[in-house]
C-alpha cells in the first residue's frame, strides 16, 4: 500500500473465474474506492483488465446489488424478492440439496465452474473438494475454460 494525502493505494486481485487471477491497483480517498486499474507489474496482463471488470467499481456500487441473502417470491425474472436470515437461506440451501440427491442423484447438484479463481473456491482442487465428496458428487467432468484454461497458460 502506498499512501499519499488522503489517499490510498491498494493492491488485489480479481475474483472473476479465469485461470489468470489478474493484480489491480484501487485507488482510495477518503475510504472510497475512486479508480480501478489494472496492475502494470502483473507479468500476463501487463496493467490490462478485461472488459468484465473495468466497471468493476461501478457494479459494487450499484443500488441493485444484492447485499443479504433473498427470497424470491414471484416468477423468476420478475424481481419479486424478500430479504430473509442467513440460517434460514442455509436452510432453504440444505433442504434443496437432499430433494435433488434423493430424486436425481449427487451428481446432479455439482457447480458449473471452470479452472480460476471461482473453481478453486467450489473445491475442484482444494478446500470445498470435501463438500463435495461428502454429499456423494464425486464423478465430474470439467467444464466452461478448464480446457482452454490448460493449453493457455501451459
């Protein structure tokens, strides 16, 4: 980090799911994050981001954002939502997970990723890989970049 008058550089990395997981700089004032770029030491991107995340900031800020876990109420798509509490979305989460193993079998509740960042956190490779295995869905064919992924950065 480094600081100047009242503002505040901060490195990262981006959260979306490529195999790059590419550095940024956020700029901050005053405790806001004011600008988001791409970090000129990354040895792929060279200070570049992709079009997913230059309004990353925008995004984050926008008053449609969902920031509590939500039940949807209506039709799908129609925006018809209520905020409930994180033990009752748990809940509602479990209770879905065993109708779907019970009618359908374990495999089918496994996540659609790919092989970035988001993969590593559904556990392909690593820490929710016992999740996994622990409701049954063990047998999985990679999907979405997992392949390009590969030969692109091998």
């Amino acid at each position: 980090m480094n600081r100047g008058q009242g503002t505040l550089r901060v490195r990262g990395a981006c959260p979306l799911d490529c195999p790059d997981t590419c550095s940024w700089v956020v700029t901050v004032e005053d405790g806001r994050a004011v600008t988001l770029e791409g970090d000129a030491e990354h040895p792929f991107t060279r200070g570049v981001l992709c079009t997913k995340v230059n309004g990353y900031l925008a995004y984050a800020r926008s008053p449609d954002r969902l920031l509590y876990p939500m039940r949807r109420l209506g039709p799908k798509g129609h925006g018809e939502l209520e905020r409930i509490s994180w033990d009752d979305a748990l809940d509602e989460i479990a209770e879905r997970f065993t109708g779907v193993i019970r009618e359908f079998g374990p495999e089918a509740i496994w996540p659609y990723l790919g092989s970035g960042s988001t993969g590593l956190i559904h556990g392909v490779y690593s820490a929710g890989r016992r999740f996994w295995n622990a409701l049954g869905a063990s047998q999985h064919l990679m999907t979405i970049c997992t392949i390009a992924g590969g030969v692109g950065t091998g």
